[in-house]
C-alpha cells in the first residue's frame, strides 16, 4: 500500500487548541498513523500551541497518552512512536494576547524551507483573532489555514466570519475542512458514479425513486451540551455534512477531478435546493427531542437532564424532505434525516431506483422489491447493491431480494484510514477537493436559515421522542405520506 501512496512535501504544522478534545481524540492518532505508514517526511515538524503553560517535554507525554487512548496497542512498539514524539514541540499562546507569538514566530520562520499550515481546533469565535495574529507576526504569507465546523450559525455570522479569515488568507489558502468528505466510503461514492458506466445512465429521475440520508447516532450530547443547546442538529448536521453528502450524490458530473470543478458542481447542487420556508416548513421538516430511554442495554437520560436544564427549545432530532429542481433530480425526494439518541450509530445513503414497469413473473412469487444502492459511511464502510435474484432449487421460480455486499475492510484487508488522515495530508499537497469552498458554505446557510426562522416564528415545541428508537412518529409520517419507509441497517 506505501508504494502507492501519493508523497508530501515537507511541512511545519502549528495545531492552535493542541491540548484540545479534537486534537486528542483525531489529530494526533492521525498523523502518528500517517507517520508509521511513511507519509511524514523525516524533517516534518509539528508544534502545538494552546494557552496551557507546557513544557516540549510534557506536551509529547500529553501526545503519547493521547496515542495510548486511541490507537491499537500493537502499533505503538518499537521506534515509530519515538520517532513520532521527536517531531512535536510546544508553546504557550492566546489569540487575545501577544506572549508567546514571537516564540511561535520564531519557531515557524526557522523552518522556512517548509509548507506551514495552520490547523484552528479551536472555538469558531477564535479563528478570525487567530488569524489576525498570524498575519501580525508574519506567518501568513505562504501558509494555509484549516478551520473546523461550525463556520457561522447563520449567513450573517459565516459571512462575517469568511471576511475575518479572508482578510490574512486569501480563498486558495484556506481549508474548511469537513471529515464526513474524506471517509472512505463518500470517495467511493465518485468512484461508482465516475468510474462505472452501470450507474451513470441511470443517476437520474427516470430511475430513481427517491435518496435517503442518514446520519443517526446512539450517544446523547453528554459533554457538549453546552454547545450543542445554541446550535442543535439543524447546525450542528444538516447544514454541512447531510448536504455535503446531497452534493455528492446530485452533482452533474464534473469536467475533471480539480478542485474547483468538483466544488463548482457541489455549488448548483445547493443553489438548486428548493427554498423550504414558513409556507411549506411544517409540512416537509420534523424537529424532535429525545426523551429518556433505553440504550446500549441500558438506561439513558433525556436531552433535558443532560443539559441540567427544565427547558430548550433545541432540537437533537431533524427530518428534511428536499428537492432539487433542476432536470436531472426533478420530482425525485431527498429524505434527510440525523438524530441524536437513535436506536444505532449508522451513517449511510439510500438510492433507491423505481420498481421494474412490468412483472413477467406472475402474481406466484409475490411483489418484485425495487434494486437499492446502500452506501454505508459508517460504522462497516462497505457498499450494497440489492438485487432480485432466482432461490436455487426446483419447483419453479421463487424470487428473493438480496444483496451484493462488498464490506471495505473484508474486501482489501487493510486498515480504512481514518477521514483526518487522509484531509491533513491533502492539505499539505495544496489539493482542496475535499473542502468546502466560501460560496458552498454561505450557499448552505442560505437554504438552512429560512427553515430555523420558520421554526422560531412557529414558536412550537421539538416532538419528543424516546432514547433509543428512531426519532418521533412525525418523521415516520413525513416519509409514509409519499408512500415510502425508512430503510435502516442497510436494508
């Protein structure tokens, strides 16, 4: 597999909130990964930098429990964690001051034959102070910035947003990273449109039934509560990662894979979404609130309990029925759906194609089901292709549904990457296909902030739903009044 690994060059990569959740939990166990597989040139560096007063020393004893935490025992023997741990250092700096960017400055500038990147795995409201301090002390000039969702939490604030950054970086420099578009499976997704001629001729309305995407999770919102109560699953899911998927799967095929082909694509896609607003909101949208119930075998709290609060509006639930009006996709339904306390952790797109016009089988063996594309993201990357195919034996024909099921991890025996890995690394080769773009974002926002209008002027509660099941009856019924189910469990 190294050998057909595309090489970076060297770089210097500065990770602002280094001590940081999402630092320890992804970045980190990324980049060792990256590292023990030889992506990491020998003279690549790393230096973490939050407002934690560390030692270079304790920063890589921080770095080393964060690989113990989260990467299989048997990889970390030998030289390739040492190896891994000599390339981090460490300093101590605020956005809101000036201590410890000269040091930073320093550091970056003595490495000035490197690519420097800048990864933000901060709080959104510190990436525009952040920036300004790497353009203050001149290390803007030739690096490139990543930053994480959530990017605004409406138009008015992403576009103040994308200004602040757009300022110190121009657009070719900066990376708004979302891993649901470097999992393994959403590549493949390209892969089997572009690569295939089976599907192809058949990516559109005279074809396709209707899509379903779903994004449901099992956890509650446990230690993010506190975030997670002023943006809610409408933010938090459906703004970026469900419509980046409805992207993927509706976008006209692009001139080339360049980046910005692919995200020109991407681009028609949302502008073409039909506007969901006060008119039609109560009949196309379903927001819900979990309950307490049952999960993982056992009890659970509800949304409520694990705020510590005995009221909010937020909802830890959505069901979208949306469209896209262009002749491709006209008159074919897109079902999204995320939660949060679901009944299991799946992440997977549903293309589901119209039933055959006419059965030559007679009425003997029963109703034909329609063929369906599962693409499943998570947890078991792999992909279905369910077909009506003959039961063996005699007796005449009995027909059955099953499916071609090629399960990632069982068909190439190699470890799936991690999606951090694999966007980290483009980063540094400079290819941003993979990012979102400034107008994808506020174009996004623009379909998402009439719908949280038309909710807050509705002024009705979220529908509660029991922990553990698969969200409030009214998602069901969005679906079933057009005469289709959800399809769950990759069925």
């Amino acid at each position: 597999m190294t050998s057909r690994l595309i090489p970076v060059a060297p770089f210097v990569l500065t990770v602002f909130g280094a001590t940081g959740d999402l630092s320890r939990r992804k970045l980190i166990p990324a980049l060792f990964h990256r590292d023990l597989d030889g992506q990491i040139p020998d003279d690549a560096t790393i230096i973490g930098v939050s407002r934690r007063s560390l030692s270079d020393e304790e920063f890589r004893a921080f770095a080393r429990q964060a690989l113990i935490d989260h990467i299989p025992t048997g990889e970390l023997e030998g030289s390739p964690v040492e190896r891994f741990l000599s390339r981090l250092s460490y300093v101590a700096a605020d956005a809101d001051t000036d201590p410890g960017w000269s040091e930073l400055a320093s550091r970056v500038s003595a490495q000035d034959d490197k690519i420097p990147v800048y990864y933000l795995a901060t709080a959104p409201h510190l990436f525009g102070p952040i920036c300004d301090k790497l353009g203050k002390y001149g290390l803007a000039e030739k690096g490139r910035v990543v930053i994480e969702k959530p990017i605004g939490k409406d138009l008015k604030s992403a576009l103040a947003l994308n200004e602040q950054v757009g300022r110190i970086f121009p657009e070719e420099r900066v990376y708004r990273i979302d891993h649901y578009l470097g999992k393994e499976t959403v590549q493949n997704l390209m892969a089997l449109r572009f690569a295939n001629a089976l599907f192809e001729p058949l990516w559109n309305n005279a074809h396709i039934d209707h899509v379903q995407i779903t994004v449901a999770e099992a956890l509650g919102v446990e230690e993010r509560a506190g975030y997670y109560d002023t943006a809610g699953a409408m933010r938090d899911m459906v703004q970026n990662h469900i419509l980046q998927l409805l992207c993927l799967v509706a976008m006209e095929p692009p001139s080339s894979l360049d980046a910005d082909a692919v995200r020109d694509e991407k681009l028609k896609v949302l502008r073409a979404l039909k506007p969901v607003d006060e008119h039609n909101v109560a009949a196309i949208t379903v927001r819900g609130q979990y309950r307490a119930g049952a999960s993982a075998g056992g009890a659970v709290p509800g949304y409520l309990e694990e705020l510590g609060s005995t009221r909010s509006q937020t909802e830890t639930f959505v069901a979208v029925k949306a469209e896209v009006e262009n002749w491709r996709w006209a008159g074919v339904p897109f079902y999204l759906r995320t939660g949060k306390r679901l009944a299991s952790r799946v992440s997977e797109i549903v293309v589901a194609f119209r039933p055959v016009p006419h059965s030559v089988f007679g009425e003997a063996v029963g109703p034909l089901e329609p063929n369906r594309l599962v693409i499943r993201l998570q947890p078991d990357e792999g992909v279905k292709l369910w077909l009506m195919i003959k039961d063996p034996g005699p007796g005449g024909i009995r027909l059955t549904h099953v499916p071609l099921d090629m399960s990632f991890a069982k068909a190439f025996k190699v470890r799936n990457p991690d999606a951090y890995e694999r966007l980290l690394l483009d980063v540094v080769r400079g290819n941003q296909t993979l990012f979102m773009r400034r107008d994808e974002v506020e174009a996004a926002w623009r379909w998402v902030d009439p719908i949280l209008e038309a909710w807050r002027n509705a002024k009705e509660p979220p529908r509660p739903y029991t922990a553990g099941t698969w969200g409030p009856s009214a998602a069901i019924a969005l679906i079933e009044r057009d005469g289709r189910t959800w399809l769950e469990d990759g069925a």
